[in-house]
C-alpha cells in the first residue's frame, strides 16, 4: 500500500520509449489502482512479437517520507525472465533501469539496460537525455 501521503500523479499515465528501433520495453502505462500504483508494461521491437505485462510497483518518494513520488520499484516475470525495474523521474521524462535473469536457463546471463520514456503530446525537450538515442 502507498504512503498515505504519497502523490502518484506525476508517474501515472502513459509513457513512451524515446528509442522506437530498440527491442524491449516499449510503452509504460501507470495507473493509481486503489492506492497503488499498476503498471501496464508492452514489450516488443523489430522482428520480436509483442508481449503485455502487467506488474505492481511500489512507489518511491524523496528522503522525508511525504511528496509525491519520483520513482518506482517493480519485480516480476517479463516473459520468461525474472524483472526488477528501478523506474525514476528526471525532469519530466521517465527512465527505468531494467535488470532481467533467466532462471529456468542459468546459460543465459543476466541483462541490465537504461531506457528513457516520455509522455505523448506533452511538450518533449529539445533533445532526448544524455545516453538516449534520438527518435
């Protein structure tokens, strides 16, 4: 359960990766669900199907406990992989960490990346973040 006076205003809605060539997760969607937050994850990218994902997440606020809430932390199955994901914002634009393993198959070695997600039909910075390629 969120922090009685923790705000997920700022994280919720839909969110979009800034990478549109990228294999992975595509678009974000988070929603308030009766004091918690949900995320809607879709993963995908070229020649790779789509696949739909939906993840609780908890919700994390800066040191002082109140305020609205300036990141996540979620953990899960992504698929056939075991997902943690460090979700936080950055002057208005959403990155998310992505650490994944796959557990029934220890030959394959676990994978971290960075992507950054933006929110369509708000006003975009004029470039993406640092590190992030360009649409």
């Amino acid at each position: 359960m969120t922090a009685p006076h923790t705000g997920l205003g700022d994280l919720t809605g839909g969110w979009v990766n800034f990478d549109t060539t990228a294999t992975g997760i595509r678009l974000v969607d988070a929603v308030e669900d009766e004091g918690r937050l949900a995320l809607s994850i879709a993963e995908g990218g070229p020649g790779v199907p789509d696949t739909h994902t939906a993840l609780a997440a908890t919700p994390l606020v800066d040191a002082g406990g109140d305020g609205p809430a300036v990141g996540f932390l979620a953990e899960g199955r992504l698929g056939v992989r075991a997902a943690v994901l460090c979700g936080y914002l950055n002057r208005g634009l959403l990155t998310i960490d992505i650490h994944t393993a796959h557990p029934d198959d220890q030959r394959v070695p676990p994978v971290m990346y960075r992507a950054h997600y933006y929110r369509p039909g708000l006003p975009q910075p004029s470039e993406p973040p640092e590190g992030a390629p360009l649409p």
